[in-house]
C-alpha cells in the first residue's frame, strides 16, 4: 500500500478556534485511468479561547481541476459533534475523490459557545494534489 503524502499543513485562526488541516493522496485506492482519484485529510481542531464550544456543523467547498465544484453540508462531523473545553482539541481523519488529479478545499464549521455566541470557525484551503498532474495547485 503505497500513499503519495502531502508535507504542506494548511492553519486558521478564527476566534479562538485553530484548524489545521494536511491532506494524502492515496494511490492504492485511485484509479487515474478511470479519472478517479481519492485523499484523506486530517483536521485537527484546537479550542484556544476561554469559553468552550461546540462544533454544530460543516460546510466544505469542493473543487477540482477541472472546473466542478460543490458544496458539502451536515450536522457535526465524523458522526459528532463535539464539545471543547478551553485547551481541547479535537482531531479526525476523513476523505474526498476527484475526477481530476488535483483539487482544494475549504470551509467552516458552525460553532456554538457556552454563552450562546453563534460563529464561523474557517476551514484554511488546502490542496488535493496528486503524482498525476503536472500542473499542481499548490
């Protein structure tokens, strides 16, 4: 099982919440002659305010070399929501395919305070680069 890594470390700061975000492009499960290609991210949130929140929901905006783009919204993540205490962190691992060999990300996360402040956390841009195309985004 081979896996094509991805050293850069994308990183926002949004009132209190720092995410950071690396991504891997995984040759053992794409397929570049049927334009399939797939990455994992791993996102790693960290509370660094004095009030805990609580990550509500997502939205990621998707988009690849070739133009397509959508738009992926829900309720937490990986199945949760979590609660963050001052000095927590939060960390998951999850995963997009492509049609085309390159991409980025970004987004928010939907975050509510123990005082009922409502608030964006950013999601940094990150890259989706393969081995497979010579014109990187990054």
């Amino acid at each position: 099982m081979e896996e094509y890594e991805e050293e850069l470390v994308s990183e926002a700061l949004t009132d209190g919440i720092r995410v950071r975000v690396s991504s891997d492009y995984l040759e053992d499960e794409s397929r570049p002659e049927d334009s399939h290609y797939v990455w994992t991210y791993t996102v790693r949130i960290d509370n660094v305010s004095e009030k805990s929140v609580t990550l509500k929901r997502r939205t990621w905006h998707v988009h690849d070399a070739k133009g397509h783009s959508y738009v992926v919204q829900g309720d937490g993540v990986v199945g949760e929501q979590p609660v963050l205490e001052p000095g927590d962190a939060f960390e998951y691992t999850s995963g997009t395919p492509l049609a085309a060999p390159s991409g980025m990300m970004f987004g928010s996360y939907e975050m509510d305070r123990e005082d009922g402040q409502v608030f964006e956390a950013m999601i940094p841009p990150f890259c989706l680069d393969s081995p497979y195309d010579i014109a990187r985004m990054n």
